[in-house]
C-alpha cells in the first residue's frame, strides 16, 4: 500500500484487526474441535492443551475487540436540539419558532415582537417536526 494520507486509521485498523480475528478465531475453532477429539481418544492431556489453546484464542479476540472498541476515539456527542418553541404575539399574531431553551414555559413573556413593541408569548414547546425534502 503506498504510504498515503494516514489521518484515517479507523478504516484499515479494523479490517486487519478484523482479518487477525478471523485468523484467531479460526485457530481456536480448529484448537477447540481438537481438543474434543482428543478428549474421545486416550491422550486427555493433548486435549486439554488444545481447549486451553482455544480458550485463550477466544480470550484473545475478546480483548482485541474490547481493546479497539475502547480505542477508538467516541464522537463527541452534541446534543442536538429537537425541541422547538413557538412564540406568539399577542398584538399582531405574529408567530415565530425558535430552539427551545433552558427556562422556557408556556405563557412565558419571552422576547419582543419583531413587528410591533409588544411582548411575544411562549405558546407550545414541542418537538422538532421531521425536515421536508423539497
Ligand atoms: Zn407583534
């Protein structure tokens, strides 16, 4: 691969951690099956060795994916707004919907009407209607 732009690690990170895994995971599948067959015949100590080798194959995986889980960086979650308040004025029934906010309730006096100098009045605090395409 050339040695390009490597700013974006997450991809090819969890497709060889990915390929390691199925490799592992085949071992230990492999180990396992052995091991039981053993267990059939007489030499129980190979058996034991062969689950004890699939176990940890198992194990192995188990960290592996905890470890890139927990590696990888978590997007930092912004709350998104998706409530909305609708403000109503009271003299020119002007109305208006902005981002909900911290404090707000109905029939709160909220900010001046844009039309004319009366107060506009909080009048239904709801969720966000889905965007129309279009
Ligand atoms: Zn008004």
């Amino acid at each position: 691969m050339a040695d390009q732009n490597t700013s974006i690690p997450s991809m090819s990170l969890s497709w060889v951690t990915l390929a390691v895994i199925a490799v592992i995971g085949g071992f230990s599948l492999w180990s396992m099956y052995s091991g039981f067959q053993a267990l059939n015949s007489e030499d129980s100590e190979f058996a034991m060795a062969y689950l004890l080798i699939g176990a940890a194959g198992f194990a192995a995986i188990g960290y592996m994916l905890f470890s890139t889980r927990s590696s990888v960086p978590r997007k930092p979650t912004v709350p998104k707004v998706n409530v909305v308040t609708t403000l109503e004025c009271p003299d020119c029934n002007l109305k208006r919907v902005r981002d909900f906010k911290r404090g707000d309730y109905i029939n709160k006096d909220d900010e001046s009407c844009t039309r004319c100098e009366g107060k506009m009045v909080i009048t239904g605090i709801h969720k966000r209607a889905e965007p129309k395409k279009g």
